[in-house]
C-alpha cells in the first residue's frame, strides 16, 4: 500500500513547481507578442520612439524568460525522481513530445532570442524583427508540445499498451499531436499568454502615468497592449467554450465538480454562486443545446447514458473491470513462457478490459470524486478575473483614445493592481485543470497513488521545502531587477 503522506507530499511539491513555473510563462508568450508588435511599427514607421519602446519591453521580456527557463528544467527532472512509475508506464508517448520542445522549440527560440537582444545595430532591421517573432514563435511552439503532453494526460489517444514491457506505446503520432483536448487547451494557454502580457503592460505604464513621466511611452504602450490584451482575451473565451465541451465529453466528473453539480439531467443549470443558479446555460455550454444531458457527480458514479447514446459504467463496474485487467495482466506476465495458450487468454481478458485498467487500483467510489470547493471556486476566480480584466481593458482603452485616461487616476491605480490579479486567474485555472482530474495522473488508467515513486516522504518534504527556497528566491531577484529596470525607464526621451 502506498503511503498516503507520500502521495500527498509529491503532488504538493509538483503543485509548487508547476505553479512557480507558470508565473513566467504567460508573461513570456504574451509580451512576444507585443514587442514584435511594437517593433514592426518601428519598421513600417522608422520612429525612433516605436524602437527604444520595443527595446524597453523587450528588457523585461528578457528577465522574466530566464528565470522561466531555470524553473522549467526543474520540472522536468521531477518526473524521473518523485515519478517514475508514471515515466516508466508512459515514457514512449510523454517523452516524444517533450524531446520535440526541448531539440526544436528551445533552440529555435534560444537561436532567435539572441539576435533580437543582442543584435541591434549589427543585422538588418527586417532581419531583426524576424527574429523577434521568431522569438515568440518559438515560445508558442514550445507550448505547443508541453501542452500536448499534457493533453494526452486528460485525454490519451494514440497509443496501446504493452504488456511484455509494462508501458503505454505510441502508434498514432498525429492522434496525439492533433488530440482535440491538446488543441483547445493550448489556444487557451496562448490567448491568456496575451492577455497576461497586456495586463502587465498597461499596468506598468499606468505606474508612469501616475508619477508623469514617460507619457508618450505610456500611452502608447498601453493603446498597443489594451487591443491586443481586448483580442487575446476574446479568444480565451472563444476557446475556453471549446474547451468546455471537451470536458463534458472526455472529462465529465471535472465539469461536474467545477459546477458542485451533484445531480444532472437535461437543462443542467449553472451554478454563478451557491445558490445562485441560471437554468440551462450549463447545458449549453457542454454541449451547445439547452436540452443537452449534463451528468452529475451521482449520475457518473451510478452510470449513465451520454447525448451520443453511450452507456457508461457504473464506479463499482469500472472498478470491478479494472481488477480483471490487473489479475489478467500478471497472469499473462506469469504464463508467457510456461504456457503461451493460457497467456493468450489472459492477454486477451487484458485487453478487453484495458479502458478499465487504473480502475483496478481504486478502493472506493469515494477516490473518484476530486476535490469539489476547490475546483468550484478556482473556476470562478478564473472566469470572474477575466471578466473583470476584459472590462478594464476596454475601459482603458475607451479612456486613452479619447485623451481622458490621465485624468482618471483612480482607473491607473486600478489598472496598475490588477498586475496580480491575473496572475491569480492563470493560477486557477491550471487549479481547474489539474485537480479537477484526479485522481487520475492519466485519466481513466493509472491514479496518483500509482505513479510515484519508491521514495521516502522525508526525501519528498526536505526537496518541497528546498525548492521553497530556490523559487522563491528566483521569484524575488526577478521582481528586484524588473522594478530596477522599470525605474531607470525606457528613456525614449520624447515626450
């Protein structure tokens, strides 16, 4: 039996890690987009101002995109060190796409990050703007590949088990790369990428506002960001709809924890507070028809019919068909030399019910149900943030083109304290995501407590609070260099 304490201990430590991690990755991907931005008006314009703008964020793109390498490799090792049942069970299809991202992504991104900083006034300036996109490419298209590991996490396609070496193997590449969850999921990353990075900047440059300094720079940076935030958050909202769907479909249990959705029928209702409910707008949102079935956590446990006429079992079928598969599994391992016939059966009962296999390590139907208030509550912090933030940026921008945003101090303080609110909604999000699944590592076919590895829980507390120290440490020398850079100014010395 594994021990609980360690269980719990090595999700907290990757918890901390990955939340760490992603404090800088949306800012990197969305600040891409605005530098290029702004540096391709350089080249259309030839102003100086729209270049020595470019450079400034550039500056603080800079900082934040090295100290989220250094937290990222991290990452990465954790999974040999605290699981290595998982990277041994899925080490064929989660690493593809991970060594995809680290040979292509990262260099291509490496490569190109260091002509645009380090090569001004020494390459062409049609030469230099491509590689500043280029840069930003490079960050999209290593978020591309995580995110698609990720995804085959909540859904997982493409691939078979093996039982003569105990892992999951690929045999459909584009399944995988094309995995409808991996699609939506990243689109949502990307766009809230954008909207990070704008929310940073107009709230950087409201701080120079309010101290009057800087107004052209301000201005300026703050009409670019504001439409490209308005756009980026239009479209996490475009695709959290597709996303929403395709946890209804593959996920369902997460949707109806995300909802405290006890029990589901038809016109599922959805939940804006306890209770506070409007009728049937869950329904639409998972599945585009105010009559369409929404299960609850009951309904799931118990089993249920879906809206494309599937019957799922019941958490006491699941579970039963997954000791089969179990029992079926090692009685294969134990009669594949000794008696090929018999292991042919055996094998054959394995794969009949393999869909079922991780069921097998369930002890009740209890372990199926995640955590409902946090998930229900992280979905609203998320949901209701970017519903703020989107009407600040629309205000904001409202207020800048009609030469009034100077004046109205009490939306610049607003705007300049919303920098961590939307750090606070990608957090919740991923909060949404991952917990949302457990207590599934893969959803439906190895649970938590059957990834880790063999380690002491004294082992997994003294690296949590070592890395406690270390990224937090990282996280304070980013914020000292980025308010020292943000206070020497961008310096366009045009006012």
């Amino acid at each position: 039996m594994v021990e609980s304490a360690l269980v719990d201990w090595s999700r907290l430590q990757f918890a901390l890690t990955a939340g760490y991690h992603w404090i800088f990755v949306p800012l990197t991907l969305g600040l891409a987009v605005i530098m290029a931005t702004m540096e391709t008006i350089y080249v259309i314009k030839g102003d100086e101002f729209w270049k020595k703008t470019a450079k400034f964020w550039m500056k603080l793109f800079a900082i934040n995109f090295a100290v989220g390498i250094a937290t990222g490799i991290i990452l990465e090792f954790e999974f040999g060190t605290n699981w290595s049942n998982y990277s041994w069970f899925v080490g064929d299809i989660f690493g593809a796409p991970l060594a995809i991202e680290g040979i292509f992504a990262f260099f291509m991104e490496a490569t190109f990050f260091a002509v645009m900083f380090f090569g001004w006034e020494k390459v062409g300036k049609r030469f230099h703007l491509a590689s500043t996109w280029f840069t930003g490419i490079g960050a999209a298209i290593s978020a591309i590949w995580i995110l698609i590991a990720n995804s085959w996490m909540q859904h997982p396609v493409g691939m078979e088990f093996n039982p003569d070496t105990v892992r999951h193997e690929m045999i459909d590449f584009w399944a995988l790369v094309l995995n409808p969850v991996a699609v939506s999921k990243f689109f949502h990353s990307w766009f809230s990428g954008w909207m990070t990075g704008a929310i940073f900047v107009i709230g950087i440059s409201s701080w120079y506002l309010l101290r009057n300094r800087e107004r052209r720079f301000a201005l300026s940076s703050i009409r670019v960001a504001a439409i490209i935030g308005i756009i980026g958050t239009l479209a996490v909202m475009f695709s959290g709809d597709s996303s929403a769907v395709h946890v209804a479909k593959y996920q369902p249990m997460k949707l109806a924890a995300a909802e405290g959705l006890e029990d589901g029928g038809e016109k599922a209702p959805f939940s804006v507070v306890p209770g506070v409910e409007v009728p049937g707008v869950l329904s639409i949102l998972a599945t585009h028809d105010i009559y369409g079935y929404v299960p609850g956590i009951n309904n799931i446990l118990d089993g249920y019919t879906d809206n494309d006429g599937v019957t799922h079992l019941s958490a006491e079928e699941k579970m039963e068909r997954g000791k089969i598969a179990i029992d079926a599994f090692g009685e294969y391992r134990a009669l594949k030399d000794s008696d090929p016939s018999a292991a042919a059966e055996a094998r054959a009962t394995l794969e009949q019910n393999i869909e079922y296999f991780g069921y097998g390590y369930i002890n009740s139907r209890e372990e199926l149900v995640p955590p409902v208030p946090l998930v229900y509550w992280a979905f609203r912090v998320m949901v209701g943030i970017g519903g703020l933030l989107l009407c600040l940026m629309v205000v904001v921008l409202w207020a800048e083109r009609r030469k009034r945003l100077e004046g109205m101090r009490w939306l610049l303080w607003a705007s300049l304290l919303s920098i961590p609110l939307v750090y606070l909604a990608g957090q919740a999000g991923w909060i949404v995501a991952e917990v949302g699944r457990q207590p599934w590592v893969i959803e439906g076919l190895l649970p938590t407590k059957a990834a880790i590895s063999s380690v002491s829980v004294g082992a997994v507390q003294t690296t949590f609070f070592l890395f406690v120290a270390i990224f937090t440490l990282f996280l304070a020398i980013e914020i000292r260099i980025l308010i020292k850079a943000i206070k020497e100014g961008p310096k366009t010395d045009v006012e």
